[in-house]
C-alpha cells in the first residue's frame, strides 16, 4: 500500500466516523506528507480523530503502531538541589532552541520528595521561593500585556533556566511541594504565551507540554484545564481550530466540576469562536450564550490567580470576533461599543478591542468610523512588541483597504505604515 492510499483509506475512515456522530468535519485530513511524517516519526501523536483512524485502517492499538507521547530522560545537579525546570533531551521532546540539558524534571523532584527530613528552614525557604515564582508570574504576564510576548519572552525563558528549588520535602510537605509545582506550572505556560506571541510557535508548545505536566503532577485539575484553554488559544491563532475544539472538549470533558466560572466562560466563549471560524452559525450562538450563563456566576474573590485575564470586557471581545466571523455585524457592533463603553483591563485589550470595532465598521461600509477606531488602536498600540497585535492591526488595515481612494484613509495607511517600518515585526501588508 503507497501512502497515498493509506492516505485516501484514512480519510475514508475519518468521514465514516464524522457522518455516523454527526458531526462537523475539523481537520483537513490525511496526506502523502502527513503519512511521511507518521512514518519518519516527526508525528507522534496526532490528534484523537487521527488516530482513531490510522488504528481502525491498519487494525492495530496506538502501542502497536508507535503513536505515543515522549517522556524525557531525567539528570540531576551538582549543588543538593533540584531545578523544577528541565530543557529535555529527547528528539520530540527537546527545546527547539537547542538549549542545553539544565536540570531535574518535576516529576522526578516530586516523586522523591519524601527521600529526606524537611527542617523549619527549608520549609521557609520553599515558601520564599513559591512567593519568588508568583511574583515572576505576575510581573512577566503585566510584562506581556503591556510591551508584547516578543520582549517579554527571552526574559521569562532567562529565569527559568535559572530557576531552582529547594531540596526534596518529606511527606509532611508534600502540600507545599505540590503548591510549588502547580506555581510553576503558571510560569511555564505564561511563557508559552510569550512564545507564540513572538511567533515562536513550536517553542510555545513545548512550554505548555510542560506546564501541563507539572499541573498533573501537583494534582490541580483546574491548572490543568487553564493550561488546555492556553493551548486552545494558540491552536485557534494559527488556524487549527479543530484541534483548539480538542484541547476544550478535554478540560470539558475530564475537568468541569473543578472549573471556576472564569475559566469555565473562557473556555466556551473560545468554542464559539472556533465554530464560528467552521462557519457554524447555530453552535457559535450556543456557546457564547453558555459562556454569558456561566459568566453570571463569576466572583473575583473566589478565582484562582491565573484566571484573572477573564472579565467582563474578554467575554464581550471574543463575542465580538465570534458575531463579526458569521457576519452579524449588527450584534457584533452593539457588543463592541458597550466593551468600551465600559473599559477594559489593559493596554493590550484595547487594542484587540479597538481594531475589531474599526473591522466592525469597515464591514458595514462605514469608513470615518472605522478610520476613527484605527487610528486609536494604532496609538494604544505603540511600543508593542507582539505577532498577535500586528496579525489583528494588519486585518484592520485590509478591511480598509477598499476604501484606500478616499484622503481621509489613504493618508492614515500611509502615515502608520511609514512609522511601521521601525517595529521589530516588519512592515505591514
């Protein structure tokens, strides 16, 4: 059998599975390359429909066809201590920066946590360094917000690499070690999200691989669903939204009692926009009406520090960019205007927010407008250094594109891709 046939057999497999579910085609399907990329072993574990496939074609278990996930190799330090931090070893699994082995794997640290005693300094010690982790977190995340992943990113890369804990905790501990971890863990995937801000996107997935990792092991399941919703953002931002289902459908599906509402509103406003980019006009509405029911029970004073992106003003955005996919720019103009009536949470926001009121507009032939609310998102975003801001202002500019004749836009595409040319992403369009 070529592996065009396997190929053709495969997909045959995977619309038998769709049309006897019921459900909406997600994936592109199998390829010559893809099946060159199964055999080679760049791929190893594709996703569930893929390999639900591959399994019921060949007839064979995922063990017997070598579909499986890399665990890296473990090695240890010369000082006593043992670093949360790993860059792994393996093929799959090594940084794509080619940075070298640095540490303990988390795994290993927790897994020989009871090995020694604990004396009272050690247990301040580990609480100093869980406040050291939370204030990285916080300071690199305002970082992202304010300035974008693309300097955000070697700085949050730089700690790591340098961040160790203290030595292994006895059973008496084990809270605290489990603490230590799960803060880690929101390190970790706030440095995915610089990554793929910067574009760095296989280095994005690596560092939440990661943190996914560590919040199993430290036994937050809620961590483990926020990593997943992180995951699905980025599947979504580069045009895989059949996978960014995946991620959601897992943190749903396993993890849902544990969900705080915040993260619970961001995970299902994040499905509407996923079948909106499907053009599923009908689940797009389900879910960003879920999401504003599950959105009546928030409280802040009840959330989990990492849920605290979520407000209001996220919900009524992804809302926005879901309506504006399935052309309802009516509702989608109404919801925009009251965004930022109301304000939003940070610089970034504004942006996002700004910019998709410009598009609003442009696509309901309203040129001033959209010129208006392009320039102030062009002015919030000065100083950003970020591939996801400069992805949602190039979609602005081409929405007003067509209406390049009138002076009015031509002199504001021409004055902003002239100050355009200093920024680190390069020239637009």
């Amino acid at each position: 059998m070529s592996r065009q046939e396997l190929a053709d057999d495969c997909n045959a497999e995977l619309a038998r599975r769709y049309r006897t579910g019921g459900r909406i085609r997600r994936w592109a399907g199998f390829t010559e390359k893809v099946i060159g990329a199964l055999e080679r072993g760049e791929i190893r574990w594709p996703n569930e429909d893929y390999r639900a496939a591959l399994c019921a074609v060949l007839k064979a278990d995922e063990r017997t066809l070598g579909l499986y996930i890399d665990r890296p190799a473990e090695a240890s330090d010369e000082n006593g201590f043992r670093a949360i931090w790993r860059w792994p070893v393996s093929h799959r699994g090594a940084d794509p920066s080619g940075a070298p082995d640095m540490a303990h794997d988390v795994a290993e640290w927790l897994s020989t946590r009871s090995a020694q005693s604990a004396s009272v300094d050690n247990s301040i010690s580990t609480s100093d360094h869980l406040a050291r982790i939370d204030a990285a977190r916080a300071h690199f995340e305002h970082m992202y917000r304010r300035v974008g992943g693309i300097l955000a990113r070697p700085r949050i890369e730089a700690f790591l690499r340098e961040l160790i804990v203290p030595p292994t905790l006895s059973r008496q501990h084990a809270r605290r070690a489990s603490d230590l971890v799960a803060a880690t863990a929101r390190l970790v995937a706030i440095a995915g999200v610089c990554c793929y801000d910067a574009e760095q996107h296989a280095r994005a997935q690596y560092h939440f691989g990661r943190a996914l990792n560590m919040a199993a092991e430290s036994g937050d399941k809620a961590l483990s669903s926020y990593v997943r919703a992180l995951m699905a953002n980025q599947a979504l931002c580069i045009g895989q939204p059949g996978r960014a289902i995946d991620h959601i459908d897992v943190a749903l599906s396993r993890n849902r009692p544990f969900l705080s509402p915040a993260l619970l509103t961001d995970l299902l406003v994040m499905k509407a926009k996923c079948y909106a980019h499907l053009g599923s006009r009908s689940e797009c509405l389900h879910y960003i009406h879920a999401a504003e029911d599950a959105y009546g029970r928030f409280d802040p004073r009840h959330e989990p520090s990492e849920t605290g992106y979520v407000h209001s003003g996220l919900l009524e955005l992804k809302s926005v960019e879901a309506l504006l996919q399935i052309g309802d720019l009516v509702e989608a103009r109404l919801r925009a205007e009251s965004l930022l009536a109301h304000g939003s949470a940070n610089p970034r926001s504004d942006v996002y927010a700004q910019a998709t009121l410009s598009m609003v507009c442009a696509a309901r032939r309203q040129a001033d407008e959209s010129v208006s609310w392009a320039m102030k998102a062009f002015d919030n975003a000065l100083g950003m250094e970020s591939w996801r801001i400069r992805g949602r202002l190039d979609l602005m500019l081409k929405a007003l594109l067509p209406f390049g004749g009138e002076k009015r836009v031509k002199e504001v595409l021409s004055a902003y891709l002239v100050r355009d040319h200093y920024s680190t992403t390069g020239p637009m369009l």
